[in-house]
C-alpha cells in the first residue's frame, strides 16, 4: 500500500509552481520509487505550441523521459478530456502510446486545473508492473497535489 498521506503531510503549499512541482515529484519518488513506481514527473502544457509539441517535460524522477511530447498519449487525453487516466497496460493503447521506456506496463495521468478552470499540465506515473495504478492512487495523488498547494482541482 502506498501511504500518500506521510508524503501530503511532508509538503506545504508555499513557494512558485516550480518549487511546488519539484517538491512533489521528490516526494512521490522518494517514498514510492521502491512501491513499483519507475518514473514520476510532470508534463506542461504549452498551448501555442503544435499539438504534437504541446507537451514539455517539467520537474521528473528518475529516468529520462520523452519530450516535448504530443496530445494524442495518456498525458495528452488527460490534459484534451481534463480527466484522471488509469492505464493497466500500455500495450493496448497501439499508436496512443508514447513509449519512453519499453520497460513500462502500466500508467496514471492527472490533470493539473488551476483555480481560473485552466488545465496547465499533467502528473504522470510510470510502473513497470501490469495493473501498477487504481483508483486509490487517483485519490491520494490528488490528495498530495493539494497538499502542495491547489495545483489540481478535483
């Protein structure tokens, strides 16, 4: 079980957006990194950008990571549809799929909306374990997300 309270009740809402991102990426890497998590990072949105650079990498752990990556991946669909996505296996999603490392199975994606209704980016989750994420992973990266300041709405 990941205890995503001890990594809320380790952050605070102060600082910019980039310290806050920073902050949780190493937090949610260093408590979960071991809990079959293989990368955490955020994606920004960029939007005068092509839709197939829309997406930039911002603060991530551990492994390098694709970028700037476009709007048709998981990242992608959950900043279009402003919708959480809870992947089982890549592998079925065929040409949706950004695959950074192959070694990946399974994926979670957040949304980032701001308090004007503004979807700036994405939380994103890799495991290289089949079924690595459920709902309960939605609800506490949610729950670090406003620990760190409101960078997510629900």
């Amino acid at each position: 079980m990941r205890d995503y309270d001890l990594i809320a009740g380790a952050l605070s809402p102060g600082g910019s957006r980039e310290q806050r991102t920073q902050a949780v990426v190493d937090g949610l890497w260093s408590s979960l990194g071991a809990k079959g998590v293989s990368w955490v990072g955020f994606y920004l949105d960029r939007p005068d950008e092509p839709q197939d650079r829309r997406l930039v990498l911002g603060p991530c752990r551990d492994k390098p990571a694709c970028s700037p990556i476009g709007l048709h991946g998981v990242c992608g669909q959950a900043l279009r549809f402003r919708t959480a996505r809870i992947v089982d296996d890549v592998r079925e999603l065929g040409d949706e799929y950004i695959p950074c490392d192959p070694r990946d199975r399974s994926e979670i994606a957040i949304p980032l909306i701001d308090e004007r209704s503004v979807c700036w980016g994405v939380l994103d989750l890799d495991s290289r374990q089949l079924g690595g994420f459920d709902d309960s992973d939605e609800t506490g990266l949610r729950k670090v997300l406003r620990a760190a300041g409101r960078l997510a709405e629900e």
